[in-house]
C-alpha cells in the first residue's frame, strides 16, 4: 500500500477541469497498488480512478498502455477505460507526475482463489488476446528471457542470503531457459502481470482486469503460464491440477492452444517462475530503508520453479 | 496513512450479510486515517465507510461514538450515520477488530484553508454543539488539563531533543493553565478534534464533519479554542485574524457566547495549543521503529502557544 504523491483539493479540482466529468465531490489516496499512486475520485458524473504514475513507469509507454486499454474495452473487454481530456487526450500531468484518469470498475480481487475464479479467468484471458489481435501499438517486453540474466548478474552473489546454492542453480536453470525458450509461438498482446489482486469478480466471474502496465507483445501462451503460478498453487506451496484444469480448458473454449502452444507450456512455466522469482530476488536484496511497501517473498517463486522442473508429461497442468 | 488490518473479500462479504445493504460490489483500504483502519466499501445499494478500530481506541467508548453520530445525524447534522445491523446494533467484530460501517458522506477535506471554510466551519460547530444538547450520554474528556501533568512528566527531560529548555517552559505554562482553567463555564458535546482533515466541504461549505473519536463532554468554547488553533494559523505560522473574525462570527450567529466564554478564549486557546503540543510531543519521542504514520512535528504548536501567550485583547482573534 502507497500513496507517494499527494495532491490538494484544490489542485485536483482544477486538475478535472481539463475534462468533461462535472464538479469534484469526494477522493481518498488508496491503499493498494505497488508502483503508482492511486486516488479513487467522485465528481458529479461518476466514480473514477486518477493514476500518479511513480518513478519506475517509464513516460514513453504510457501512450501504449492507455490506448491498450482504450482499445480493448471499445472491444468489449471489462478493463478500466482511459477518460479523455477536452482536448481528446488521456495523459495529463498533476504535481509534476504524468497522470491518467480511468473509469471505476466494479468488483472485488479475491484473496482465496475458488476453482471457479480460474474457470472464469481463462476465458477472459482469451477474450483479451483475441482483442488484442486488432491493436496495432507493439511494446517489447522488457522482463523477457533476454532480460533474466542481467537481473541475474545484478543480484550476483549476496543471492546467497535467501540460501548457499541459489545464484548456481538460478545461472544453471537460465542456461537451460535459455536455449530451450520457443521463438515460433503466436504472439500478440499480453497482460503479463495478471494475478489475483489484478482481476476484479462479481461472485465467481471476472467484472474486470485492471493494471496493463506490465502489457506488451509477447508469446500469447506465456501469459496462461504466468497465471498457473499466480493462481493455481495452493498456500502450502502444492499445485492445484483442478484450478489450472479449468483455467485451461475455459481458455481454450475461446482460443484452442495449437500442439506447439500446449507442448511449450512447461519450459513457458519455468520462465515465469523464473521472471517473478529474479524480479522479487532483485527487489528482496536491493529494499530501501524506508520502503512503503514490503517485498515479496523470493523462495515462494523457487518452489513453484522447483514443481515445473519436474513436470515430464502435461498431465501435471491438467491437460491430457 | 495507514491499512493496519487486512480483510479478505470473503470475510467482508460474510461480515455484509448482518446488514441489510445488499451484497458487496467493490472495497478498498482508504490510505487516510491516523488511529483506525477504514475501508471504502460499495454494495448494491450504496456506498460505506467500514471502520476496524485499533489498539488506541477503547472498546467501551464505542457506544459513546456511534450513538453520538445516529443522535447527530438524526439532528440534522452531516457526518456520518452508522449502519444498524438486522439486529438493531452498530459495533460489530470482524477479524477480531470491534467494527463499525457508516454511511459515505460526499466532500473533500480542504488543503488550503480559505477564509470561507472558515466561516463555513464556525456555523457548522455551533449547530453540533446545539445538536448536542439533547445527548444523554457523557464522557470524560481524557486529554483536558488534568492529563497534561502526567502526559509532560512521562515526555520527560528527552523532551530537551526539541529544545534546550522546552521541560521548563512547557512546566511554567501548565502551572498558569492548572491555575486559570475555567470550571463554571457551558459544556456539552464538543469534537474535539475538528480539524481540516476532519471537516469536508462542497465548494466552500460544510458537507460533513468525521471522526468522532475524540468527541466528549467539555466546555464547548473549547471546541472553538482547538478550532483557531487548527484553521486560523498560516503556514509560515502567521495568525490569521481574517479567518478566526468569520469563523467565531459565524459560530456566534447560531450560539451567541457569553462575555464569560468570550473572555475565557485565550486561555483556552493556550490549552488547546498545550493539548496538541503534548500529544504530538509524547508520539514524537515514542515513535515505534516500524510506524507506518510519521509523528507530527511538536514544534508547530509551540509557536501557536507562544501566539496565544502574547494576545492581550479579544481584538487579536478578531472578537472586538
């Protein structure tokens, strides 16, 4: 939870007159969101999210990220929906930080995952790559596989504080990573970073995806393996066959996997595991001391990289 | 800001259904609020504040608080009005916290204090101090002048970490103020803790007053005194008699004060600077190491003392 940057009523209220939303009636900082800070924003035409974007959003994508979301929820994708200034532009600035304002979505991010949350979402996930195809904008992804080892490096050796061996064996399964990583899969947009606290349900159905600001093109598949580690390992570290059963199979109700897809899964598992554990390692070694937020625990990521190492047949996801 | 206590989409759903205000549709942790942990929480029939109330706050002054607000709302005041459950009562519990929901009052609290929020302020005081008078229940004011002795020894000599000589002179001044506080003066529910992130405005007047956490039976001028000290101060730590001429004005348009209360008010004035000095003192040298809130600096209300200790005549807060 942050709030990094703070606003006054009175800068907010001309900060809206930009716009064509009514008057300012009420807004409170929230309390989520880890990268950006978050204002939930009433006027007297309706509920709206005001985004400050922080240090670690790079201004140069901003223009892709908005009109992602402009363009899937013109496609009738349940996303956030950038509002646009008078001037037909959704990126403003406010206290010196760019700043975006998006419609409200209803729905609530599940803390315990039910089977039928990942049923809902692997259909969602698929309506969104479907709609992504029509989008033209492209946007590398800059924590692919070309990316881990630098990260690796940049960790380096005091990995050793999370256990003796873990920079030997990261450097051993990045070489594999490495040589095995497909490079003829689909590709399009991707959320990359969709996990619980960034899917909204109404009882068990999705009502919205929200935080595209880890979207870019990528292997389409890619994002289904980063959702069976975000969403389908149980608290006591087991992987849930039944959640991902369901994940999978809503998926491909709406976009069928080719055999290439389905037989990549695994080593596309591994490299998300592999993603979030550097990542999270990074962030573990490199705290601030006076960090809002505290960071993830690496070891989680290790141990699901550790269950997909020893997967041999797609049984193991459910899919056989 | 401050999200002490998480609550998980389960749990809250669970915990909605001792109301009648439909199912939920959306929450999230408010990143205001100093003691408590509030939540923003939306259903199918409308918006709420859901309060998990903290170690600081004493369970049995609960009833106190929340029967305040109902008489208070019922009176015609804005501020928020609890939620009754189906089973007539307001306090609940939820993850071991005593809890309460209230209804979402539209406003926002001012930044930069203008002159007609002040104005705006002084009638909306009076008409709470008014609407007080018919609440039957009483509570000791536990930080009036007979806490301060304990609260400045238990600050102690560490108190020097502000300046030099602070012990002496704050032990100088609480001996004039033991001495000169008025007894015989008009009490009834006062706030006690109105200041700008309490009060929320629509352009520039009252929508609602919050936080009732500190409200009590005192002398109500006292309410005023916490008030100029609260609203009529610039930041360079100028006094603004602008501000303090229309909000006592506007006070004394709905509840005259009489020449004993108006000749009280600087003496209050010192003790309400004293109250907040010694509070703010006492959370600056006691700070935890890991407090998610930063201390306000004592310093500010220092000056406001020194302010205070130099007014000669009621001219100086505009009332002449």
């Amino acid at each position: 939870m942050a709030v990094y940057t703070h606003i006054t009523d009175d800068d907010l209220a001309a900060f809206l007159t930009q716009y064509e939303v009514g008057e300012l009636t009420s807004f409170s900082g929230i309390a989520e969101g880890v990268e950006n800070t978050n204002f939930l924003v009433r006027t007297t035409t309706g509920t709206y999210i005001l985004t400050l974007y922080e240090k670690r959003v790079e201004v140069a994508d901003l223009p892709f990220f908005l009109n992602l979301m402009t363009h899937l929820s013109a496609s009738g994708l349940s996303c956030p929906t950038p509002v646009l200034g008078r001037d037909g532009i959704a990126l403003k600035e406010l206290n010196g930080r760019p700043a975006a304002m998006v419609t409200f979505l209803e729905g609530v991010w599940p803390r315990r995952i039910q089977p039928d949350h990942c049923r809902s979402l692997g259909g969602a996930m698929a309506s969104l790559h479907q709609a992504g195809t029509t989008f033209e904008m492209r946007r590398v992804n800059a924590l692919s596989v070309a990316s881990w080892r630098p990260l690796l490096t940049s960790c380096g050796l005091p990995a050793r504080k999370i256990y003796h061996n873990l920079y030997n064996e990261l450097n051993i399964e990045l070489s594999w990573l490495e040589r095995q990583w497909p490079t003829d899969l689909p590709a399009g947009i991707i959320h990359a970073d969709m996990f619980p606290d960034n899917v909204f349900f109404l009882r068990e159905e999705v009502s919205g995806i929200i935080d595209f600001y880890f979207a870019c093109t990528d292997i389409l598949v890619y994002d289904l393996a980063i959702c069976l580690n975000a969403w389908c390992f149980e608290s006591d570290g087991s992987f849930n066959v039944t959640k991902s059963k369901l994940m999978t199979a809503a998926y491909q109700q709406i976009r069928p996997l080719s055999e290439q897809e389905l037989a990549a899964l695994p080593v596309l598992a591994r490299g998300s595991a592999m993603r979030f554990l550097l990542t999270r390692l990074y962030d573990w070694l490199n705290q601030p001391e006076d960090a809002l937020v505290k960071p993830k625990d690496p070891r989680e990521y290790l141990k699901k990289l550790h269950f997909h190492q020893q997967v041999t047949r797609l049984g193991a996801y459910g899919l056989e």
